[in-house]
C-alpha cells in the first residue's frame, strides 16, 4: 500500500481564495498542494473556480462585447462615425468569452508551476483532522490520500436555487447557463435584481432583448447608498430593463416552449394580486450558497451557522484552528477580491507572520453602465451608528474628461466624519467607477482626511479629478461647481 504524500498545507479549491492562497504558502516556502474538482464544459480540469469559469471573467467578457455593441449602435453617431449596418453573432461573442476564460485558467496552471504548487484534480474530503481523501468526482472512487499540517478550505459557493421555479435547460437557467446563451432572446425574465441580474440583464438588454427583473425586496440594491441606489435604478429603468420590486415569485414552468412566470405584487397586494409574465428564458439569480456540506464529518467538530457558512475567527481559523476555511465558504460578501486577500492573510499566518484583513475596506462593485462602485460606510449607517459626516459631491456633468468622453451621467460623493475630517465612505456611479474606487480603498486605508485629498494634484483632464472635487466639496471649496 503506498503511503499518503505529506504536505505543509493542502488547499481544497483552486477559485480566487484557493489558487492564491497556495501561491502565497509556496511563495513562503511551504510544501502546498491544491485539490479542485471543477470540469469546464469540454470535460477538461479547469483551475480558476466560479470566478474564472461561470462568473467574474465570463461576465465581464460579455458586458464589454455588449457595451461596444451598444455604443456602435447609439453613441458613434455623434462622434460622426458611422455603421451602415449592425449585427451580433452570439457564437463569435461567445468563443472569445471562452477563449479568455481558457487564456486565464490556463494562466493559473503556469503559475502553479512556477511557484511549485502541486495541484490534483478530484474532490477532497477532510477524514480527520490531518488527512484528506480523494476521490474521482465522476465515479467517486476514492483515488488518493493527503496528510497535511495546515488544511485550508476554499470550496466556494453554488446558485441558491427556487423550488418555484427548478432548472430546465434551456429555457429556466441559472447564472452559469445565463452566460451560454447561443442566440438573443426576445424576452428574459430574471429573478432577483442583485448584481448578477443587473450585469446579466444588462449584457441582453443592450442586444435588445426585454428583460424584465423580479425583484422580492422592496428597495433597490439596499446595502448601497440610498442616494446612488436611486441614481442606478433610474439610470436602468432608463436604459430599459424593468424592474419590478416588490414582486413574490409564485412559480414559474415551461409551456410551448415559453417560460410561464406568476408572482405577486407584495407592495400593493389588494390592487395587483397575481401577474403573469411569459418569457423565452428565465434566469434565476437570488444569490449563492456556501459548499460545506460534502467537505467534512460532523465528527471533526468544525462548526457551521444556521445558513451552511463554516464559522471562523478573524483569521479565517475554523473551530479546529490549524483547518482554515476562506472566501464564499465564510462569511462576509461573496466577492472575488475578499476571498483573494483571506487567501494571503491564512498563507501568512501558517509561515507565522502577521497579516490581517480590512473588512470594513472591500469595495463593491456593480458592472452595469454606468457603474456603481464604492466602499467604506453608507450615509445611512453613519447615521445609524450616530456618527456626526459631513458629506460632499462632485457631478460628471461638471467634468471636462467625462465630457469629452460623452460619460456626463452620474456623481462621486464621499462622506466624511464631521470631528476629525477623514474619510469614512465614497460611492461612485459613473463610467470606470470600478477603476476609480481603488483610490477611494487607497484614501481610508491610509485615513486620510478631505482635507488631504483636497491638498492632493490630480492630472487633468481625467475622471478622477471628480474625486479632488468632491473632496474640496466636503468644505463647499469646488471649483467646477457652486457649492
Ligand atoms: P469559488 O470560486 O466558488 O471556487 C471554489 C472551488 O472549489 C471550485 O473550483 C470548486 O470546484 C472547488 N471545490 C469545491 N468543493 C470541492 C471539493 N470537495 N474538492 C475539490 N474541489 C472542490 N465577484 C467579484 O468580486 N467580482 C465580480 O465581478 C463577480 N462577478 C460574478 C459574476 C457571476 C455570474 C458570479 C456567479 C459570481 C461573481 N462574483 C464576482 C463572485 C465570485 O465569483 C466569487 O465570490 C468567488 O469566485 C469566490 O471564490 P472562492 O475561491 O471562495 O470560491
Ligand atoms: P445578490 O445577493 O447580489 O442578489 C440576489 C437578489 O435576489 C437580492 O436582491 C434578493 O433580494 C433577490 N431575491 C432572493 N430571493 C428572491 C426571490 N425568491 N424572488 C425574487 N428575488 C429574490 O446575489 P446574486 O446576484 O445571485 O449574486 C451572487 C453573489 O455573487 C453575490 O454575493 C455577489 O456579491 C456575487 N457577484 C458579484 C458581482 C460583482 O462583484 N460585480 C457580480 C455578480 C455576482
């Protein structure tokens, strides 16, 4: 009987806190091996996690195809450019999402094996509390044995789904299938306006499809600032997607090929009571789940909360504290950058160096156009929390670059606290709001005050002066505006 091979730490899940979790501990000189099971659609192994394969990467591809579509169609003309005719082919727009999602798992593979990173292919299940089994997830025969010092699981999340409404193929899909669609619909329904139905429906909108989203909670994007919340719904509804708050799915079925919705107007229940919506697909995207129920035995007393996330102390320690769990499988916002930075901090700890994350500095972001992008604390929750702000904004339509670019809609607001003058939040809603949140990170995590930035020089002429003026707004000292 061969012997199980003995590592420093075993990683369970190649996604963005896994694969870079196992560079970190090999970059420190841990031995490090990563165990992840995922199969892409060719049959093949691919590294990457949701984030790579169904989920950042793939949607982002396809915003950018649909955002030049869109621009070709409404915004050349008046820059004088123009297109005698205009189409799509899904199938090209759908290989090169591909392509670009192959190109970057195929990069983590590199960087495996630069960094001397091994790497297994199956599925992992921690059998006590130093040993890892493995198995083929095809015949779930068991295939090989780990011993590690160091367990960190990073087995990420997977589409919560609606007994309402079960998965058909090709016409009720989740966000995976949302991102294979091979031809534009005529109209999409979408259950839940989070940020996948926003970036989702926005992608089919701009190629001109209906959407319309269902949305169960009676406020917008609620854990964005109320104001920003509200400029990015009447941007949409603009843009025409159609959401509908309020709205109870009842259940939804496929029917002569159509999708057949009933949901129920919660806001108004004695004038709406239940409509009924037919669709060519329905996608549902009502958020995701932890994967931690196949990775451990009760007996190993790691513990999990009411909703399935294993539970964990501000170092990603779990109940048994040389077993780390990181990223979706934890607490805190489902999103790539957080899972990443847990990764670094746990590779950290186990080489015995300090390194903590800022759970209060994670930047949001939403990729509809214009963007809505911020960090730090909301109006609403400084007031919540009886902190005394004063608040300054700066408008794009005031913006010599956004101007020049014709990206005039939207605002920089950043709220100050009124004692000591540092910043406490901004939020953006604007073109590269994603890009222009990072300094916002860079500004509180350095605790600078409006007063700091309003002294800073930024270049001219670029979107991030509307940063400089929103700051020099907090004390109604603007330049481009009247205070
Ligand atoms: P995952 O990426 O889910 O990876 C977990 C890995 O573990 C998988 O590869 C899986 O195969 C493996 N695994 C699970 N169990 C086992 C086991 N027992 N054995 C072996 N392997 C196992 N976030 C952002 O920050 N920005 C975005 O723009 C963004 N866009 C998104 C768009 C969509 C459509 C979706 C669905 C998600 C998006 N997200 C975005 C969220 C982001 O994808 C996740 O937060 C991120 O992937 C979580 O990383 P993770 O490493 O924790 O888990
Ligand atoms: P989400 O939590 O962002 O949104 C889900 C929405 O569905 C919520 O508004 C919720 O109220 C609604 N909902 C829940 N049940 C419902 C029901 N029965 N009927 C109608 N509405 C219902 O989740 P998501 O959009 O599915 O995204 C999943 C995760 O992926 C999120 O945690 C998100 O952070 C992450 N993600 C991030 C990005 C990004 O950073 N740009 C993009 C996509 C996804």
């Amino acid at each position: 009987m061969t012997m199980p091979e003995k590592y420093d730490v075993v990683v369970i899940g190649a996604g963005p806190a896994g694969y870079v979790a196992a560079i970190r501990c090999a970059q420190l000189g841990l031995k490090t091996v990563c165990v992840d099971e995922w199969i892409n659609h060719k049959g093949d192994s691919s590294l990457g996690g949701t984030c790579l394969n169904v989920g950042c990467i793939p949607s982002k591809a396809l915003l950018e195809s649909s955002h030049l579509y869109h621009q070709a169609n409404a915004e050349f003309k008046q820059h004088g450019i123009s297109v005698s005719s205009l189409d799509v082919d899904v199938g090209i727009m759908q290989a090169r999402k591909n392509q670009v999602v192959h190109d970057l798992t195929q990069g983590i593979q590199a960087l495996f094996k630069a960094n001397k990173v091994a790497f297994i292919h199956g599925r992992a299940k921690i059998t006590s509390t130093d040993s890892i089994e493995i198995s083929s997830r095809e015949t779930r025969k068991k295939t090989g044995e780990l011993k590690a010092r160091h367990i960190i699981i990073a087995s990420g999340s997977s589409p919560v789904r609606l007994q309402q409404a079960p998965l058909k193929n090709g016409y009720i899909v989740d966000s995976a299938g949302a991102l294979e669609l091979t031809d534009v619909p005529e109209r999409i329904g979408i259950i839940g306006a989070g940020a996948i139905g926003l970036e989702l429906g926005s992608v089919w909108s701009r190629f001109g499809s209906q959407v319309v989203l269902l949305e169960a909670m009676q406020d917008f994007l609620p854990t964005a600032d109320k104001k920003l919340a509200n400029l990015a719904k009447r941007s949409l509804k603009k843009q025409s997607l159609d959401i509908r708050l309020s709205a109870r799915l009842v259940k939804a079925e496929v029917k002569n090929k159509k999708v057949q919705v009933v949901y129920e107007d919660t806001s108004n229940p004695k004038a709406a009571g239940e409509q009924k919506e037919t669709f060519d697909k329905l996608i549902i995207a009502v958020g995701r789940k932890p994967n931690s129920d196949r990775i451990f035995g009760e007996e190993l007393g790691i513990e999990r909360d009411e909703r399935c996330f294993i539970l964990v102390n501000e170092r990603c320690q779990t109940s048994v504290p040389h077993i780390y769990a990181i990223g979706d499988v934890v607490r805190g916002p489902m999103l790539a950058h957080k899972g990443s930075e847990e990764g670094i901090m746990v590779a950290e700890h186990i080489a015995g160096n300090h390194a903590e994350v800022n759970y209060d500095l994670i930047p949001s972001v939403i990729y509809t156009h214009p963007e809505i992008a911020w960090a730090g604390k909301t109006e609403e929750e400084c007031k919540a929390a009886g902190i005394k702000i004063n608040t300054g904004s700066f408008p794009f339509i005031a913006s010599g670059r956004a101007r020049a670019m014709g990206e005039t809609e939207g605002l920089v607001k950043i709220i100050t606290d009124a004692e000591t003058d540092r910043v406490l939040g901004v939020h953006i809603f604007s073109a590269q709001a994603s890009e222009l949140v990072a300094q916002a990170v860079l500004m509180m995590e350095m605790q600078a005050t409006a007063e700091d930035i309003a002294l800073t020089m930024f270049a001219h002429p670029t979107l991030s002066e509307a940063m400089h003026e929103a700051a020099l707004s907090v004390h109604g000292r603007a330049v481009h505006i009247k205070n």
